[in-house]
C-alpha cells in the first residue's frame, strides 16, 4: 500500500499566491496564533522577520564550503569530525539552534545515510531546510532497514562489500555526511570543488561526481 | 497484530516499516510555511514549545489528522494545542482571533476594489 495521504500535498500544484488569495484556515490560525503572542510580550514581531532571514540564508552551500575545506585541510577534517558544530562555527556558520551536530566520513569501505525516521530533524543551520521526500513516509520508514534499495532509487549502487551506516536524527543531534572526494580533482581550487558537492551528497544519497569540461 | 504495538509504537515512529517508493518531491514554501517554520524556531528559542515538544505535539493530533493535514497545518495546529495545554492560550481567544484575522482580510479587500 502506499501512503497515499496528505503528506502528498506538493503533488498537486499550488494556486498562484496573490495579495488577494484568500488565506487558508491553517494560514489564518498561523497568523492570530503569532499575533496573539506578540501581544502578550512572548517575542517580538520583528524576531519573526529576523528568523525569516536567517532561513533564506541557510542552503547547501554553507555545507558544501565545510565539506571542500575538510578535503582541503586535513587538520581541520580532523577538528570537523571531532566535533562538527566548533568547526562550522569556525567558518562562520552560526548555529541558531541547540542542535549538536556529528560529521560522518564517508570512505572506501563505509558509506553514510542520514534520516529522521520520527520526523524531520535535519542539519538546518548548515543545509537549510530539507527536501519534500525527506520528511515524507517512503524515505523515513525504510532507509534505516533497506538502504541499499533505497540508495539504488536515488540512482546510487553501493557495493555489497561496502558497509553502510544509517544514522538517525534527533531533536538535538544531526547529522551531515562527509562525501568522498571524486578522482581526478587534485587540481581544483577549494572554491571549484565546492561548487560539485551538492545537498544530496550531504545527506548521502548520491556521491559527488567530477565529469572533467572537455577543453 | 495485536493492539500492544499500537502502545509500542506510536504514528510517528515509522523506521522500519514497509512503504512506497521514493519520489523526490520538493517544493518552495509558501510565504504561510516560512513565517510557521520562523514561528517555530523562535518559540524554540524562548523555551516556549521546544523541538521535541513539537514532534509529540503533531503526535498527539492522532494518526487521522497527520495524514490529511500538511507538514506546517500539523505543525501550527499542534502549537495551538501545546499553548493552551500550557494555559498560554485559550481556544476562545485563539478563535476570536482567528476571526478578527479574516474580518480585516475581508475589509482590506473592500478597500482595495
């Protein structure tokens, strides 16, 4: 059976949003449960506009800096794994949240997955917000007991002789996958191997891949 | 299957069950979604409804509702549910609120035709 439920909602298009839309039920108690809070002198309305920054500043490329660094700088690979939010925080990427964070090496012996199979605990302040499939049913329910199979329908093989490792987030513990670093980019700058390390690389679901530009 | 798993395992604790393929759905937020997400953090950060209390709080709505209501609608309902568990709200006031939200909706529309 498939999980035919609401979690499907992205799959019918949403109508164009205009000024004069008529805000939805949940969009309406979103809006009084906010005001009526500012009125009490729980938070500020501006806090609200502040973190609305702070999220449309977060994407992956916060991540894929921290990845192409630790495959640059074996010391600070060595300070990433140690302890992951130090070491973001050393490039300036800031936590706004309580959240620990745990980098997971991949190598030629060990590939990392990450999930949330309770809900959708996810690296924000490093990745910003995570993808549709995973906070949806298909995602969360199996890749922690059929990764491999998983894995193949991102279109990623995974040799038997390879093990893989399923880490599952909490509220206060997430994950970011170190992805391998693909041959052939001994040459590249920090900044050009950032620009090849993508989302899905850091959550594990695809390895980074490097197609040298024919000259 | 007996009715114990439903005391072992509650909706949300899904790892490791049977389901469907993956598709790779995304999709942009809506400007709604983003303010509840923001809503969300800052509420976190005023140790008013924490991340885990949130996960329980969707829990709680019961396996109808998180199936037919959408990650954000699970998400702001349950806020209002943790707020008047915790006496910061009453349904009565959110639902006067409510009102007013969509009064001034309405009469902004007035003006502007």
């Amino acid at each position: 059976m498939t999980d035919h439920g609401h979690d499907h909602d992205h799959d019918h298009p949403h109508e164009a949003i205009t000024a004069d839309e008529r805000p939805g039920y949940y969009e309406i108690m979103e809006t009084a449960v906010r005001e009526l809070l500012v009125e009490r002198k729980l938070f500020g309305a501006d806090e609200i506009r502040r973190q609305i920054e702070v999220l449309d500043s977060r994407t992956p490329t916060l991540g894929a800096k921290v990845v192409a660094r630790a495959w640059m700088d074996p010391a600070y690979k060595e300070r990433l794994l140690e302890n992951g939010r130090t070491a973001c925080e050393e490039l300036g990427i800031t936590f706004y949240d309580d959240t620990q964070l745990i980098v997971l090496e991949n190598t030629a012996d060990v590939h990392n997955l990450i999930v949330c199979t309770l809900c959708s605990c996810y690296p924000r302040p490093v990745l910003g917000l995570p993808p549709d499939w995973y906070k949806l049913k298909p995602y969360r329910a199996r890749a922690v007991h059929e990764p491999r199979a998983v894995l193949e329908e991102f279109g990623t093989h995974i040799p038997d002789d390879v093990e893989i490792r399923v880490s599952d987030s909490t509220a206060v513990i997430r994950y970011l996958v170190l992805p391998l670093r693909p041959a052939g980019t001994e040459a590249l700058s920090e900044d050009e191997l950032a620009d090849l390390v993508t989302r899905d690389a850091m959550i594990g679901v695809i390895p980074v891949s490097y197609e040298k530009e024919a000259a | 299957m007996g009715s114990e798993l439903l005391v072992k395992k509650l909706p949300n604790d899904i790892g490791g069950e049977s389901a469907g393929k993956i598709e790779r759905v995304e999709h942009e937020l809506l400007p709604w979604e983003k303010r509840c997400h923001a809503l969300a953090d800052v509420l976190d950060f005023h140790k008013i409804i924490n991340t885990e209390e949130k996960r329980r709080g969707v829990e709680a709505l019961g396996s109808e509702m998180v199936g037919k209501l959408t990650y954000y609608e699970r998400w702001i309902a349950a806020f209002a549910n943790i707020l008047f568990q915790k006496g910061i709200l009453t349904p009565g006031e959110l639902a006067v609120k409510m009102e007013e939200v969509e009064r001034r909706w309405l009469a902004s529309q007035q003006s502007a035709s």
